[in-house]
C-alpha cells in the first residue's frame, strides 16, 4: 500500500471514529439517566481475569490459567450485563 492511499485510509478512519464519538454523545443524551459500565479483560502471564466497574463498585473473576483473551474481555461484559441484570 503506498504512502499517499495509507494516509487517505487513516484520514478515513478519524473521520468514522469522530462520526461514531459524536452519535454516542448524542444518543447519551437523549436516553438520560444512563449509567456508564466499563469493562476489562487482562492477561498477564498465567494471571487472568475479567472485572466490571459501575459507579464506585468494581466486580471481578479469576479466569482458568489457558483463557484466551477474547474469552477474558467477553467475560467481562458478560459481568457487566449480569451486574446491571441484578441492580434491578
């Protein structure tokens, strides 16, 4: 790929992140009161786990030794979900 098309790609690309930054903003405020949930997956070594944070409470699971980290960030939504399912 040459230089002048990678440039136009990533231009492009700022563009659709700006775009989709921009819809979020908007859809959040129109769908107010919103909690935000924030979710991690992280592997570091044999050490793996998923956690969920939702205002000042922070969920968290220790994953089997052989997880992929797709399976450690799913699992982490997958709390969050869970998490939001209790609270109500």
């Amino acid at each position: 790929m040459n230089q002048a098309r990678l440039s136009e790609l990533k231009k492009k690309m700022k563009q659709t992140f700006l775009c989709v930054k921009q819809k979020f903003a908007e859809f959040k405020v129109l769908k107010q009161p919103t909690i935000e949930r924030y979710t991690n997956g992280s592997k570091d070594g044999n050490k793996i786990a998923s956690a969920t944070v939702v205002n000042i409470n922070i969920v968290s699971v220790r994953l089997p030794d052989e997880a992929t980290i797709f399976t450690v960030e799913a699992k982490a939504i997958v709390l969050a979900l869970k998490y939001t399912a209790f609270e109500k």
